[in-house]
C-alpha cells in the first residue's frame, strides 16, 4: 500500500509494508525541486534515517531499475529547443 500527498513544496508518498512477518517500517518519500529524500525509522535506535538523493542519482536509480548486471553512465540529452 502507498499514498501520495501533494505539500506546498514537494509531493510526499509513503510505501506502507503490508506483507508476510517480518514487516518493515514505512518508508517516506519526498520529492523536491532539487533533491529527493528517503526517510524510515529505525526501531531498534529509536531514530529516523535520512538519505538524500540529487535529481541525476534518481534519474540514474530509474534507469538502473531497467537494466541487466553491469556498469552504465547515461548519454545527456541536449535540452529542448524553444
């Protein structure tokens, strides 16, 4: 299960675990301008982890979730031409 909220300055979706024993807790997804933050709390700290993507790891995260073992670097594309 997940869900989505539109804030102010990012969209947020949250990945709820709904699976066999052994579930994990949610993991909350916030989509900025610039950046892309993972967040999940960790039970046995009793503390949240944060990581911080840039646009261009997630553009290469997406790409990565598509492709077979190996070692890539995407081709830029030229920007649009008004």
């Amino acid at each position: 299960m997940f869900t989505i909220e539109h804030d102010f300055d990012a969209t947020v979706i949250t990945l709820v675990d709904e699976g066999s024993p052994g579930l994990q807790e949610d993991v909350t997804i916030c989509a900025f301008e610039d950046c892309v933050t993972v967040e999940q709390f960790d039970e046995r700290r009793q503390e949240s982890f944060r990581l911080t993507l840039s646009m261009a790891q997630i553009r290469d995260l997406a790409a990565a979730l598509n492709l077979p073992e190996g070692s890539y670097r995407l081709a830029k594309t030229p920007a649009p031409k008004a």
